[in-house]
C-alpha cells in the first residue's frame, strides 16, 4: 500500500482541478472561452493558486482552513471567486491526509465522515468569519446561526440548518452525496477524457436538483427551468458539446440574464479532485 499524500500532491492537484472547471465551457460560468458577471478565467487561476495553501495545510483545522484560504482569495482578486469551492475543498483536504490512494473511494469517504463529525465551534466560528468576509450573492440572515454572529454549534450542525437551502451546506450532513454518488460517476464514465467528465458532471448535477445560487439571485421558478435546459443537453451525454452553436448559445444566454449556477460548478470542483486523488 503507498504512502499517504503529502501537502505538494495535494495542492498540485486542487489546482488542477480548478484549472480544468475554468478551461471546460460550462454554461453560465465562467471559462477561458466565456467571460461573464465581472470575471474572468485568470481571476479563477489566481483563486486557486492563493487557496491551495491554505487549504492543504495541515497544521490548521479544517475551519482555520475555510478562513485562511477565503482571505487569501480576497487578498488576490478582491472579490468571491471560491467561497463553494473553499467549503467543500477545505475537509475533503483534511480527509485526504488521513487516506492512501490504494485504499479507494470508499475509505476516502469514510475519512471525510469522520472529519465532518469532527468538526467544533471554532471550525463554524472560522467559517462564519470566512463567509461574511466572501458576501456571497444572496446571503441574507438567517434565524438560528447567522454567520454574522458567534456560533454556538458545530460547523457540521450549523450547515444542517442551512441544508434545505444551500446544496452546499447539504454535502455536510449527507458526507458530499451529491460530489461522491452525482458527480464522479460521471468523471469515471468519460475517463480518460477529464474535460467531457467536467461537462457530464456539470450537466448531471444541474438537471438534478434546482442550482442554490439561481435560486437566491434569481428564486425557483428560474432555477427549475434552468433544470429543464441541462437535463435536454445531459440526455445527449455522449454528444460533443464543447463546439455545439447551440450549447454556446445557451452559455451566453443564461450570461445575459446574469444567471450563474455556480453552485453546480463548485461541487464539480470537488468531484473533480478527488477524481484526480482516486487516479494518483
């Protein structure tokens, strides 16, 4: 059995799994081929390499983790390119230093479940920290656990709470569901090629279930219809749709309105590197 992973393989490979997002053309984010809502494909580039540290830095806790790597972003671009990317990365990290490739997916997930049981006050009080710093579009308040306020949960039962509206959140309490049952299946199903995995990935995740971010930016009824769109382009799964003038028109479409399902992007980013962790 080889050995475990260290910080360099680490962040190499997170890098490189926010690098193929960006280059792969998916509709309403960003991409080296499509700019849009005030950002480019550098900006995303700059937020991963400024991330990557702190994210595989052992020595911190998993919300020390979060807060450390949204201020770095911050610090780089001066805005919120990964504040999804940076929830989702920062534990999947601290599970991967626990777990040997040879030892598969199964145990990686287990290692995660552990990590997120694990996780305290001081990881939510971090993450609350990192949170309110990134604004997210939509933010809002919340009744219980406001991130503008001191937690008094762990950073595992304040994302219950926010579970039923943000997806995100919901990869706390279901150990990444949507990243390990959704999403890999359809990186392993187009392997070797890692950009049509990015695209079936982005496609399955988007017709499954209304995008948390369309739905905060812009409510539900344009979430659902956005659903409608992807499960069309996911039922043609074997197509080529990087060069499609239709799927090029729909990306720019969903732009034009300002809709940006980037939710479904952030959880692609963390299928994709442990897609990459399972293939070291």
């Amino acid at each position: 059995m080889g050995a475990a992973l260290d910080a360099e393989v680490l962040r190499r490979s997170f890098v490189q799994a926010c690098r193929l997002d960006v280059e792969v053309r998916k509709p309403g984010n960003v991409s080296t081929a499509s700019p849009g809502h005030g950002m480019d494909a550098e900006m995303f580039f700059a937020s991963a390499r400024a991330a990557a540290g702190p994210l595989c830095d052992a020595r911190l806790a998993v919300g020390e983790r979060i807060e450390a790597a949204v201020q770095a972003t911050i610090a780089a671009v001066q805005c919120n390119t990964n504040l999804g990317i940076v929830l989702l990365c920062a534990p999947l990290a601290r599970a991967a230093e626990g777990w040997q490739p040879a030892q598969g997916r199964a145990a990686l997930r287990g290692s995660l479940g552990r990590v997120l049981s694990a996780l305290d006050v001081h990881d939510a009080a971090c993450a609350f920290r990192a949170i309110a710093l990134a604004m997210p579009a939509g933010l809002g308040s919340a009744a219980a656990q406001d991130v503008h306020q001191a937690p008094s949960v762990g950073l595992r039962e304040a994302m219950a709470l926010a579970q039923s509206r943000d997806r995100i959140a919901a990869q706390y309490t279901s150990d990444f569901a949507d990243v390990f049952e959704l999403a890999l299946p359809a990186f392993e199903a187009a392997r070797p090629d890692r950009r049509r995995g990015m695209c079936r990935a982005y496609l399955e995740l988007l017709a499954a279930w209304p995008d948390s971010h369309i739905v905060r930016k812009h409510g539900l009824p344009v979430a659902h219809s956005v659903m409608a769109e992807a499960a069309l382009w996911r039922a043609r799964g074997g197509a080529a749709l990087a060069s499609d003038p239709a799927f090029i028109a729909w990306d720019v479409s969903l732009k034009a309105r300002a809709i940006n399902p980037g939710t479904s992007a952030d959880l692609c980013v963390a299928a994709a590197w442990v897609d990459a962790l399972l293939s070291l």
